[in-house]
C-alpha cells in the first residue's frame, strides 16, 4: 500500500476542503456509534453534580487573601480545565480505534494529504470537546455558577480554551498512534490525568495539601490550566509556585510546547506508521 507524501501542488484550499471532508466524515458516523459521545455528555454531567453536591457540601474554600469563595465558583472553572485535560484521553482512544480498524489506512490509499488526515482527527475531536463544555458551563450555571468575567474575559477565555483543546487534542493523537489500543490509551491516560488533576487544585486549594502533593500541585501542569480559567473567570488569584503566580502565562507556555513537539512527531510516526 502507498503511502501518501507531502507535496507541493497541494494548496490551501484543497487542504482545506480535504480537512473539511475527512471531519464531515467521521460526524456522519456518530449516528451509527452514538456511544462515543458519552465521555462528552455525560461524563461532564456526572462529574459536575457528583463534585458539586458532595465536596460542595463538606468545604469551606477561601482565596489565598482569606476571602470566602462560592464552592460552585471554585469548582466550576476547575471543571473547565479538567474536561480539557481529559479530552486527550476519548482523542488517544478515537485514534487507536481508527488505525486499529484500517481506517486509517484506507485514507492512506487515497490521493489525501497525510498532514489533512492528522488535522481532521484533531478538528473533529476539537468539536466533540466543545460540546462537553457548553455541557459543563450549562450544568454549572443552572447550578449557581456565576461568572464574572466581561467581554474581555469572556474572548480571553474562549482563547485559552482553543487552545488548550488543541494541545490536548495533538497529544491525545499522538498517544494513540504510539499505543495503537483503545484499553491502553485509556489505562495510561487515566493513570496520569485522574491524578494529575485532583493534585492541581481542581476540587480543593493547594495550600492545604501535605508537602509532598502540595509541591507537586504547584508545578503541575494541569494547575496552571484550572488556575488560569479560574483567575479569568472569577478574579480569583493563586500563589505558591511561578507557575501558579502567573498561570496565563504557564499555560500558554505549555501548551505551545506541548503542540511543537506532537505534531511534528505526529507526523513522524503517521509517515513511519
């Protein structure tokens, strides 16, 4: 079978229709595997009310400055970030799904583009985390989540959350290619997001942790995401590390790193594949 190489009479809009019809693709097979889109639906609503009313009703969560904070404003933002991290594990298992099934390669036997077949995996499953967000801010509003970010907030937000989606996505693509199974993207994947996350301030502060947890909480990565969706969309500030002093900045920084290095490799081993 051949493999499709880079080149160069490939333009920007046929790569782009190319895209286009690969993700148009794989939304007219949701239909037929409803169950996919259950790590986006109703996860995000299980966790959400499972969090909320049982941690909601035993802590008492206060700003670094001392100030009482709303439980449904301190997990909410937290929530957002998590539902990002963990888009990488339903990406990794979509994607070993697909080179296990030959789909993938029955794309490799047409005149497509390698790098338009990767992009369309990732803009398809961009789209399908989308929708477990708007579950989440949905679940969280009607629960007394209340934002209070303006215009600005809200566009810097919205920014953040493109973009870590595409970081998680890429690396979600990236571990499924390299495990090739749907059961061991699942079992590494959540081996190290399930406590990553708790670790990073998503359902309790930082600060009160042991040491041990406490320092790892701090230069977690995912903290620097749940703490920067929170500072945007609460104004609420968090200390202990660089890292969480300026958590924009963190997250950006990762996930631009974590982008230049899956891709590339992505591609490497799409090609070598």
């Amino acid at each position: 079978m051949t493999t499709i190489s880079l080149s160069p009479t490939v333009t920007p809009r046929r790569f782009t229709g190319e895209v286009g019809l690969l993700v148009g693709r794989g939304f007219r097979m949701l239909p037929r595997v409803p169950e996919r889109l259950l790590d986006v639906t109703l996860q995000p609503v299980v966790f959400t009310l499972l969090f909320l009313y049982v941690f909601g009703s035993a802590l008492h969560i206060t700003d670094p400055a001392g100030h009482p904070v709303r439980y449904q404003d301190y997990l909410l933002p937290g929530l957002i970030g998590q539902q990002l991290v963990f888009g990488l594990i339903g990406t990794g298992t979509a994607t070993a799904n697909d080179f296990a099934s030959g789909v993938i390669d029955r794309f490799r036997s047409l005149p497509v583009h390698r790098l338009a077949i990767l992009t369309a995996q990732v803009v398809g499953q961009v789209l399908e985390q989308v929708l477990g967000l708007v579950i989440v801010v949905g679940i969280g509003l009607i629960c007394g989540w209340r934002p209070t970010f303006g215009i600005g907030g809200f566009l810097e937000l919205v920014g953040l959350v493109l973009l870590g989606l595409l970081a998680s996505t890429w690396l979600g693509v990236l571990i499924g290619m390299v495990f090739r199974s749907s059961d061991a993207v699942q079992g590494v994947g959540f081996s190290l997001v399930f406590p990553l996350s708790f670790l990073a301030g998503t359902f309790v502060p930082i600060q009160g942790m042991a040491l041990v947890p406490r320092v790892i909480g701090e230069w977690d990565p995912i903290a620097a995401l749940v703490a920067s969706v929170r500072r945007v969309c609460q104004g609420t500030p968090s200390s202990g590390s660089w890292m969480l002093e300026h958590p924009e900045l963190a997250m950006v920084g990762w996930c631009v790193l974590i982008i230049a290095v899956c891709v590339p490799l992505a591609l490497r081993r799409f090609s070598r594949s």
